[in-house]
C-alpha cells in the first residue's frame, strides 16, 4: 500500500481517512475471469462498489452490467458509449416506476420471480426480456438472499405460463448463491436446477436462450467455483448452442482492488502500565492494558460491511510514531479499534493484537476493502465519506490506455 503510506505522511492534520484503488487488480482479475470462465459474459453487479472508475476501466473490458435501480442504470448509460442491451436490470421485485424507466432508457433485460413483476411488466414494458430468477441452495454463502429472492422449481410452470398469457418474452432463467460463496460445488446444483427451468420454459412453450449464474464469486475460491460451473454446464446443458451465458460478479471484481487507509484520532490506554491495568471488557483478560484505538472510520462509514456483509477486518500498521517501519519485536497488546462516531456499536475490531506504542496520528491500513463498503457508508454523526485515491501498480500501462481511450469516446465525461 505504497500510495497510502505516501499519502500519510505526517503533514499537520492530514488525518482524513481514505481508500487507495488500484485499478490494475480490476483489470487483473477481468483477467483472471477470461481465463477460467472463458464463454461466460461478466456482468459487474454496480450495486457492490459504483466506483466510476471501476465502470469505465469495466465498460472498456467489454463487460456488462446488472443493475439494480434506475439510479444505477442511470450511472452506467452516462459513462456513454454503452449500448443499453449490456445492461441486466437484475432486481426481481422492482417499482413500476422503474421498469417505466428502464423502457425509457432501452434497458430490455430484467429479472423477476413472483406474478405481480410479470403484471407490472406486462403494464409498462410489454416488450421487455424477461429472465426468471429460480431459487438456488445459499447455505453456503455469508451473505443469503433465498429468504427474499428466487422462484422454487415447483411455482416456476405457473409462473411461465402466467408470463405467456400475458404475452411476455421470457428468454432465460438466473440465480444466485448467495454472496461470499464458501463451497463452490454448491454451483453444480445451481445449474442442474437451471436446466430443470430451460425444461419448464420448453413445457410452458419458450425456447430459453440465456443462462445467467449470477453471482457469489468468493476470490480464494474462484478458480473451483470456475471449475465446478464448467463441469456442471457441460453436463446439464452439453448442447448449448443458441444458449449466451452470462454471470453477474461483484465482489470478485473489487474486493481487493481497495485498502483502505485510517488515522488513530484517539484512544484509552492506562496512564501508568503499573497501576492502571484492568479486566479487558472486551475479551475479559485480566492484567493487560485495556488499549483502545478511536480511527476516523467506522462501522457507520466504510466499515459498514462488518453489518451488512459479515465481514470480519485485519488491521495492520502503516505508519507508527513518524515511521514506516514496524519492526517485527515491537511489544504488542490486546485491543479493540472503535470507529468515530458516538454510538457503542462502532467497533472495528473486538480484539486484535497491536503494537502497544501506537499513539493518536498513526495509521491503520485495511485490506479487501472494495466490495460493499463505500456504496453503504452513511453520514451518521456527520462524518465525510472517505475519498478514494486512485493508482494503478504493476502494468498499469495498459489500464492507463484503456481509460484514456474510453474518455476519448465518452467526451461529454
Ligand atoms: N446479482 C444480484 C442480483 C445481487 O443481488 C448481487 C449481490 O447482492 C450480485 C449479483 C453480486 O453478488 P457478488 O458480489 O456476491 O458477486
């Protein structure tokens, strides 16, 4: 994390926390999909981090995009040069409203799972494409969606044949695993349960042709979720021509292309490490100082994705006393990192092992910050949104090129 150690040195209150985005780990992991899921069209789910220049590098990848909102369709047709047919609007249970909007904007492609989508679609987009979203197996995922979204295989006939009474285009069938898949063999029931749907679809007289695995691509896991969705495509679906597959990734995309950078703007030690040694509240150890650190980030901010996504956070030092150098036998203490608001619920981190001489100005770094955390972060208590410094590392080059040549395109932006 070069670009933030640099932008942390020590300048009078230059204590602002910030994110750094290497734009190279976006393009890298793009790279990484068209090795491993090569006939699989991504589509970047916006709602994981609308970063512009995430969607422009991505736009100029060629990916598409799914959309959840009319404010995200928006977003991704004003980079310009975007044909509206790239974009999936891929919320299930949309506003009337929106999906007027969508057939403003040409957006075509949307997904649904329930009968009254179809009636509001039939009212206000008669020509929109439709996908039917089919309940898959998320228990193995942190973040589940079951519970709200997907039609089980034993409604989707109904469904179907309600979709051709009123004379609708359903042209394939989606799920989602759920977010941060732990177990990627779970794809393999995912698309047996997929083709079940084409099966359906051919029953209630269409002729599927998209498949769209959605989601839930976890990036230690990712070359196995790969292999699995391979496997399990040739087998469920080994004549596929007429078939387009698309996925719907978001955090695969840029969970690690951001770190985030902290200041410890406080914090409660023992004044005397003789005297003041007391019973940790937190992790009830006795006779170890109670080291609390207070950092411009919290849980109403970036670190929302501790609430919202089950995300657990690693601190490490980037800066102590001055220095970037933390040696290894730096004496180390039990303590909690707390964000900056005045709410008790604002804790980073219950209990990590941090070097006892931090002090207040030091800073922490955090990273696999890019998936879910900017786009939820809120104001509470008044506090800014953390600006995001933008780097491109190691062939940077190419990244460079590619935005300015999608700028060249894009004038108005
Ligand atoms: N598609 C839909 C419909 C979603 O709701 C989500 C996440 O909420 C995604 C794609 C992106 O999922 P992930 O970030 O796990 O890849």
């Amino acid at each position: 994390m070069n670009a933030s150690r640099r932008a942390a040195a020590n300048v009078p209150d230059a204590e602002k926390a910030f994110f750094v985005a290497d734009l190279t780990q976006v393009y890298l992991q793009h790279q990484r999909w068209l090795r491993c899921l090569p006939d699989i069209e991504p589509h970047y789910a916006v709602k994981c981090n609308p970063d512009p220049y995430v969607l422009r590098l991505l736009a100029s990848l060629g990916a598409g995009f799914d959309c959840a909102s009319n404010g995200e369709i928006s977003q991704v047709l004003r980079i310009g040069g975007i044909d509206p047919g790239r974009i999936i609007f891929a919320n299930p249970c949309k506003a009337t409203s929106f999906i007027r909007g969508a057939a403003k904007a040409g957006v075509d492609k949307m997904t649904f799972d329930n009968a009254d989508e179809l009636y509001k679609i039939a009212r206000t987009h008669p020509t929109a494409k439709l996908i039917i979203r089919i309940l898959a197996d998320d228990s193995k995922s942190i973040c589940r969606f079951g519970i709200k979204f997907g039609a089980s295989l034993d409604v989707v006939l109904d469904l179907l044949l309600k979709a051709r009474e009123l004379h609708l285009d359903v042209i394939g069938v989606s799920f989602h695993v759920g977010s941060g898949c732990y177990d990627p063999t779970i794809y393999e029931d995912a698309v047996r349960r997929a083709r079940e749907a084409f099966d359906l679809g051919e029953r209630a007289g269409y002729h599927f042709s998209i498949l769209d695995v959605g989601g839930g691509f976890e990036d230690t896991r990712f070359e196995a979720a790969a292999a699995v969705i391979n496997c399990a495509i040739d087998k469920y679906f080994p004549d596929r021509s007429g078939i387009r597959l698309v996925a719907e990734p978001g955090r695969f995309y840029v969970s690690r292309a951001f770190s985030l950078a902290a200041n410890i703007i406080a914090r409660r030690a023992p004044i005397s490490q003789d005297n003041e040694t007391r019973v940790d509240l937190v992790t009830g150890k006795e006779n170890e100082p109670a080291l609390m650190y207070y950092i411009n980030e919290g849980v109403y901010g970036a670190f929302n994705c501790i609430m919202f996504d089950h995300q657990t956070v690693e601190p490490y030092v980037l800066s102590m006393n001055d220095s970037f150098h933390v040696s290894a036998s730096e004496p180390v203490s039990a303590s909690s990192v707390w964000g900056p608001t005045c709410d008790s619920i604002d804790c980073v981190c219950k209990c990590v092992e941090l070097p006892r001489a931090l002090q207040v100005g030091d800073w922490l770094g955090f990273n696999n910050m890019g998936a879910y955390t900017i786009c939820a972060a809120s104001q509470f208590n008044g506090f800014q949104l953390s600006e995001v410094i933008y780097t491109t590392s190691k062939g940077g080059e190419e990244v460079r090129s590619l935005l300015r040549n999608f700028a060249t395109k894009d004038h108005d932006h």
